[in-house]
C-alpha cells in the first residue's frame, strides 16, 4: 500500500494535486429486524479511526474520526431490488494534526440497491442520494451539501458451506457545494463474507479511499483494515446483501 501511494504522490508530481496518506480502520455493527410485509429496518453503528499524515502518525487507532448511527427504513419489492432511506447523525472529532474540527452532521439519504444474481455470485449498482447537514465547532450556522452516490459491486461465491464469498465495490461521489468542485470522494474496497450462521454475517477487508478536500488541490488517500458485521433478529424474509463497510 506504502508502494501505491509513493506511486501515486509520483503520479501528481507536474500537477495542482498534492496527495497525502492517512491510515485509517473502521468497525461497523449492523442490526437488522423484520417489521411488516416486504419492509425491514436495520440501524448502523460505526466507528472510525486514523492516524494523521503518513511521517507525522502512522497508527490507525491514534484518533477517533467519527461515530456514525444510521437507521434505515428498507422496501424490498422483489428479491434484487432494495429501497432504503435514512436520517442519521454523526458525531466528528477534532484532529490536530490534519486540521479536522469538531462537529455535528444530521444526514438524510435515499438510495436503491438492484442485484443480479451470477451462476458465480453476483454484480450490483448501487445508487444514493444525500443531503449532508454539517455544523463546525467555531463556525456559525449548519451547511448543507447536497450529494450522489454511485457504486459497482461483484460478489464471487468461494464455498456453499458458510456462504463464503469475496466481496468487493468500486463508488465514486459527487457534491454540490459553492466554490468547491464537483468531486468529492473516490473508493475502493475488497474482502471476504463469512456466514456463520442465519442470523451472523461478517465481511473483513480493506479499503482504500481519496477525498478531494474543499481548496480543489488537497486529496487525502484513506487506507487500512475494516470489519463489518450484521446481526438479524427475527426470521429472514428477504435476501440481504453482504454487509460492508462505508466510511462516509
């Protein structure tokens, strides 16, 4: 990883763009339940962790970035589409190093899910929109950004017992914001699922992200380990797909 991100800081050597490593983790705890008919819910909690910039503090575990609680209404009307929305808050916190403040994000979002089953595994397009309300520490007021999400995926199947399977996502977003550009952040994930039984999923991996910062020369390259497991209370209904991290 050390190798790719010297080759990308070469790559934007003669350009306005100045990359910086940070290592990072994230933890993700997923709780799903059954509710009526074909809708379900699941609430999300998440934490992420980081270093500063690669030479100033290369442990991912040195701060806490965020803490995320993400509980989703989910309409499911037929066995590979997924409509969800969401009204969720997170809590930020202050990193010195990197010069990231202290605040508070109020987030609604909507998003659909369509999966097509593979003799394989799968592949699916994800879609999401977003309004992403920020408040600052020091600063007066809220923000409000409004933004779009667009994710590829493919599932390989590795074995029937456990329902082990690679995972992996490819997702690039785009922002709406006075004076800044469009692009916003640029990810990539990989790992493996696990199913231990019908009601515990974990997906383990790694994740690379690169996030265009609001002065359009900036990007800080987030990479590192991540875990993300899903709980089902209840009976299962309807197929879900593997869980997965999502760092922002």
């Amino acid at each position: 990883m050390l190798l790719l991100l010297s080759a990308a800081e070469t790559g934007a050597q003669g350009t306005d763009y100045n990359f910086r490593g940070i290592p990072a983790t994230i933890e993700e705890l997923d709780l799903a339940f059954p509710l009526k008919g074909k809708y379900t819910g699941q609430l999300d909690i998440q934490t992420v962790t980081q270093g500063a910039y690669l030479g100033v503090n290369n442990n991912p575990f040195a701060y806490w970035q965020r803490l995320h609680f993400r509980p989703w209404l989910q309409y499911h009307p037929n066995k590979t589409v997924l409509l969800a929305a969401s009204l969720s808050y997170m809590k930020r916190y202050a990193i010195p190093p990197t010069g990231a403040k202290r605040g508070d994000e109020v987030r609604f979002t909507v998003m659909a899910n369509f999966t097509h089953p593979k003799r394989w595994g799968s592949l699916y397009e994800q879609v999401r929109g977003e309004i992403k309300n920020n408040r600052k520490d020091g600063t007066p007021g809220w923000t409000h950004v409004p933004r779009v999400r667009f994710r590829f995926g493919q599932n390989y199947n590795v074995k029937e017992e456990h329902q082990q399977r690679i995972v992996s996502y490819a997702e690039v977003m785009f922002k709406h914001q006075e004076h800044t550009k469009g692009f916003d952040i640029g990810r990539v994930f990989g790992g493996y699922s696990y199913t231990f039984n019908p009601k515990l999923v974990l997906t383990a991996g790694f994740i690379l992200q690169w996030q265009l910062k609001s002065n359009g020369t900036d990007v800080d390259v987030y990479f590192g380990p991540s875990v993300a497991m899903r709980w089902t209370f209840g009976n299962h209904r309807h197929p879900a797909p593997p869980p997965d991290p999502d760092i922002d």
